[in-house]
C-alpha cells in the first residue's frame, strides 16, 4: 500500500472494503503518518486504538499494545493505557 492509497481509503476519496480502510488506519499508524498529518489522522487512530481496531507499536518497550504500558516513558506508551495482546500457545 502506497501513502496515498492508505491517505485516500482513510479519508474516503478511494473506495475500499472495511478490510481495506482498517488496513489503511493500520499503515498509516506502522509508518508514523497518522501522527503526522492533519490532526484528524492522529485522533482517529487514537480512537481506533482504544477501540481495539488497530494496534501500536511502541519503539522503546517493543510491545504492540492497543493502549500504554505504565512502565514505558515513551511518548507513545504514555498516551495509553496498557492491554497487551494475547501470545498464541
């Protein structure tokens, strides 16, 4: 998926599945545009997020987690509150 695409299926001027749009809130979240862009794109996938939607990343702690771990002092980790995801036995 380039830039564009995820841009365009977030915002809705390219049409796409509901797989294709979390895809696209996903992407734009792994690269850091979410956080980047128009403040739209940051609050939405903060809501996504909480939602348990899509996931983070956090680049110090190396946790994906839809919200903070308390022991992180990471921007990312301290915006959110912490859920790890399930390993898989």
């Amino acid at each position: 998926m380039s830039r564009y695409e995820a841009v365009g299926l977030a915002e809705g001027f390219i049409e796409g599945t509901s797989e294709e749009v979390i895809n696209a809130w996903q992407y734009l979240v792994n690269t850091g545009l979410a956080w980047q862009l128009q403040g739209f794109f940051g609050r939405t996938a903060k809501e996504l997020i909480e939602e348990g939607i899509i996931k983070i990343k956090c680049p110090t702690c190396e946790e994906i987690r839809y919200i903070k771990n308390e022991g992180c002092t990471d921007t990312i980790c301290t915006e959110f509150e912490i859920i790890k995801e399930e390993e898989d036995d």
